[in-house]
C-alpha cells in the first residue's frame, strides 16, 4: 500500500505542508518526496480524462514540472493535493484540446448523440453478462459506469470527473475551461442524466437475465 493511500488526509495535508516548506527552501528531496506521494493521483487523473496512458504519463511529467516551476508562487490557501489536481487538469484540457483541433483536420468520427432529455441516444450493443463466481455485482456496475463515462463527449467528460470525482467547484472549472458555471453546470447535468440511463439500463438488462 503507498504511503498516500495509508496516510489519514489530515496527516498527508500536515505532512505535505511540511515537505512544501522545505521544498520551497530550495530542498530538492522533499519535493520529489511530494511528486512520489500524488503522482499515482494525477496520473489517475490524466488517464481517466485522456483515455491514454501516454498521454497521462506525459501530463503527470509536464504537472509536476509546472508544480515545480511555480513552487514559489503556492501561497498554501489549498491544500497542495488540490493545487497540484488543478494543474494536472489544466494540462488534460491542453492536451484533449489539441487532440481535438488534430482530429478536426484529418476528420473526427461522430460521437455520441443526446436526445433533448439528456439521455445517450443510441447506446452501442454490449454484453454485459456476468459470472456471479468469478464476478460481484458491484464490480459490474463499476465497469459499466466506466463505459458509459469512456462514451460521453469530451466535454461532458470533462466536467463530470472535474466536479463529481476530483471534487472541484463550479468556478474552479469555469477557470480551467474558461466556460461560464451555467454552461458547465448544464453539461454536467446531461452526463449525469447519460450515467443514470447507463446504470438503469444494467439492471434492466440483470431482470431480464433472470
């Protein structure tokens, strides 16, 4: 188990105030202290908002260069886990962006289409068979919600891992996507509409396997 994940969150805060002291000192082994316990964080982060591991260990190196870059300028009014999430999701935007403006020009396929209710559309045929030995349900019901998360558009996506899983508030988001809170909170009311249409479709789809 790693530290990050053994420590209690008022003990990681304390010590990470502690490790940011000294690295801001000019303590080199401290902050690399720092990288080592919230990089699997950011890394996760990246991943769960690019889709590609390439990407996210890039995104992981470039957030804490920046984190590293600016380390005299964190004045400590966050804790530095949000600090250090905020830059990373600050580079996921660059980098879905840019793939964006790519895969403009060479042809983006069509995503996933909305009925006016918020729902998917169209969901694709899957098979979500399960193996009560081999399987728990809990853990069908997270796979599924993670299909449903990888279908939602880009910017769905977006907002709903920044608001509902890394906990960032509505002006926190504006500021990183540069989108207003209305906008943003209509976006992230469709994904969660897709999510619960997802979650409802699985356990329609368990009856009727009954």
């Amino acid at each position: 188990m790693s530290e990050e994940l053994a420590t209690p969150p008022e003990d990681r805060q304390q010590e990470d105030r502690r490790l940011l002291s000294r690295a801001q000192a000019g303590d080199m082994a401290a902050f690399e202290e720092l990288v080592e316990a919230h990089r699997d964080k950011v890394f996760g982060l990246a991943l769960r908002m690019t889709r590609s591991e390439a990407d996210a260990a890039e995104i992981a190196q470039d957030t804490f260069l920046s984190a590293y870059q600016h380390l005299k300028d964190f004045r400590g009014d966050a804790a530095f886990s949000s600090w250090v999430h905020r830059i990373a999701a600050n580079h996921a935007l660059m980098r879905l962006r840019h793939r964006r403006v790519v895969q403009s020009v060479e042809g983006e396929p069509p995503g996933p289409e909305f009925t006016e209710r918020g729902s998917l559309a169209d969901y694709p045929e899957r098979d979500w068979s399960r193996d009560a030995e081999e399987k728990a349900l809990d853990a069908e019901l997270g796979h599924a919600i993670q299909q449903a998360t990888d279908r939602l558009p880009e910017g769905y996506r977006e907002v709903f891992l920044l608001k509902d899983v890394e906990g960032l508030s509505y002006e926190q988001i504006a500021e990183l996507t540069g989108d207003s809170v209305p906008a943003i909170k209509s976006r992230l009311h469709r994904a969660r509409l897709a999510l619960r249409e997802a979650i409802d479709q699985f356990y329609n789809q368990g009856a009727l396997a009954e």
